[in-house]
C-alpha cells in the first residue's frame, strides 16, 4: 500500500516541508552506519532517504553533511535544515518532531583488557571515568542516566578514552568492534547500556499533515525493503532495521 499522496497534496506538503523550494537535509558524517563518504560524495541510509523523501515531493535535495550529531541538530535548531536524522532523544524532541525509527543502534562500553569492569552496570560507578563523543545521542543519554560514574567529552569517545586513560569509552557497536580488534590491549564489555533510536526528523513546526507524511513515508520504505536494502549496499547489517511502530 501506497501512502503518496495527491499532487495537490504533494505541493503543500513541499511548501511546508522546504519552503525555499529546495529540501535542505542535514547528514552525520561521523556516524559511520548511517553515512560514508565525503561531504563533496556522501552516500549510506540517510543519503537514500533524504533523496527518496525529495523525489516523493518533487523537490531538489541539497544533503549538509557535518561530523557531528550535535551539528546536524544545530542545523535543524538554527533553521539551516528542513530535515535531519538522529536519534530519538528527550533533549531534542524540544526541536525536532521525529518519526519512528528506522535503524536500531546499540551502544556499548570498551574497556583495558586488565579492566576489573565485566558489566555494563559496573560501569556505573564513582571514580569510573567515560569518554563520550560530544553531543552524542549515547553523550545525552549517559548524562542523564548515570548516577555515579563521569562523562568526559570529546571529538570522538574512544580517542578521549585513550589520550585521557579513562576507565571506559562508549560507542556504537560496529565503529565499536572495528577499535578493539585495531587495538589489542582493549575489549568490550559484554551486552549493552542502551538501543540508540535514529529517526527521520523535522522541526517541530511543521503542519501535522507534513509530520504525518514523513512518519507514513518511513513505515513503508522500512516495510518494503527499501531501508534494508540500502544498509546491505552500504555494507551495513540489514539486522539494524527497526521493527514496524506501535499502531
């Protein structure tokens, strides 16, 4: 089934959505399973998507690539974008109107191989020390979640870990598992502190109709192989995809 709506519907929806006539879409370069490449040739799932939802609304795509999650949000917050995506966060739902996921990320904790911590629960604990990539959605949500343990900030988590010996650097899984199998004396934690949501968003301004159309839009191209056939081509695992949203 089908959800395209009319063209007269189509030309509302695009003013509202891109009302500079071109569909302005902010991309995270630094996260390697949702992008890749070059700001000048960037490709992966946002890539698609942002070029699917310009196609389904007859609209230009101009893609802002950055190498930040807090930049991408940046964008949407100051107006520089009309569409984002990222993860589903309570500190940006202030901002942006979000769709259901489409990709399910874990985040999960490396650590010294001679490191005493074998939990995840373990790792909240005074004096444990955890290198965060700045703005991350892992950053917003061990800030708020942590009762005892310390977040320390940076360009990239596992680069703060190592240069400031922390106790433990948090990431995504595959960037993750890439670092400890390059750096012999570091493993990961077994399981994971959270499942980290990226949706499509858009500024929470927008005509519920618009939010409507991206959250509709999302559902399908999740449920007819559109989002699983662009993680495989990325070299991404298809397994990211997100299950349907609650009815």
């Amino acid at each position: 089934m089908t959800h395209t709506p009319n063209s007269a519907h189509v030309s509302a929806l695009a003013a509202d959505l891109a009302p500079t006539g071109v569909l302005r879409a902010s991309v995270n370069l630094g996260n390697p399973v949702l992008a890749q490449g070059t700001p000048e040739a960037p490709s992966g799932i946002t890539v698609d998507l942002a070029r699917e939802i310009g196609a389904r609304l007859g609209l230009p795509v101009e893609l802002l690539c950055f190498d930040a999650a807090r930049k991408s949000f940046e964008a949407m917050a100051d107006g520089r974008a009309d569409l984002c995506f990222l993860a589903v966060d309570p500190a940006r739902e202030t901002e942006v109107a979000f769709t259901a996921p489409y990709v399910v990320i874990e985040g999960v904790y490396a650590v010294p191989l001679g490191s005493g911590l074998t939990t995840v629960e373990e790792v909240d604990a005074p004096g444990v020390r955890i290198g965060v990539k700045q703005g991350s959605a892992y950053d917003l949500f061990l800030s708020r979640s942590l009762a005892h343990a310390t977040v320390v900030r940076g360009a990239e988590g596992v680069d703060t870990f190592r240069e400031e010996g922390l106790e433990v650097g948090a990431g995504i899984r595959r960037p993750m598992t890439s670092y400890v199998r390059e750096h012999p004396g570091v493993r990961l934690i077994e399981g994971r502190f959270m499942e980290i949501r990226q949706a499509v968003g858009t500024t929470v301004g927008r005509a519920p109709e618009t939010v409507a159309f991206l959250r509709s839009t999302v559902e399908e191209l999740k449920a007819n192989g559109f989002v699983a056939d662009s993680l495989r081509r990325a070299g991404q695992d298809a397994g990211l995809l997100a299950p349907p949203a609650a009815a």
